[in-house]
C-alpha cells in the first residue's frame, strides 16, 4: 500500500532531491506507463526493448529486454564511458 501520489518517478525525484542530484544528472529506465516520468523527465530516459511502444518512443534510447539483462547492460555502458580512463590504466 502507498499514498495517493506514491509512484516510481516521485521516488526517484525524492531520492535525488535528498542526495542532491539535480534532474538534468539523472536518468530513468522503464517500459511501462508507471514508469513514465522516469522516462519521459530527467537527463536521460532509456525505453527497455520489451516496453510499450509510447515509452521506447518517448525515451532518449531503447535497450535490450528486461530478460537479456537490459539495465545491467545499460549501466554497465554507462559507467564504462563515465570512467573509461580510470577503469583502463
């Protein structure tokens, strides 16, 4: 159970509000219509290859199926180009 308002995308505005991440610094991964704002708002927005066509549609990029590991990969993506030459001396 959860309020009236509770949803993925308020959390993860919450979430960053309270570290101090602004919304252009963060990104969302969804495929559905609860995941909406994740996609949809934020620096970057990322439709998962089995998602609704409106939610791949609205993202920055699609990426594998939540079945072949499509976040793993994306994040892995990610942190490869953020610290590419740290992570290769």
């Amino acid at each position: 159970m959860g309020g009236k308002d509770a949803c993925k995308g308020e959390g993860l505005r919450r979430v960053g509000e309270r570290v101090g991440i602004a919304l252009r610094e963060r990104g969302g991964v969804g495929e559905s219509l609860n995941e909406e704002w994740m996609v949809g708002a934020g620096g970057v927005g990322v439709g998962m290859g089995n998602g609704r066509e409106d939610i791949k549609e609205m993202g920055d990029d699609v990426r594998l199926r939540n079945d072949e590991d499509g976040v793993g990969h994306m994040i892995g993506e990610v942190l490869k180009q953020k610290y590419e030459m740290w992570l290769y001396k």
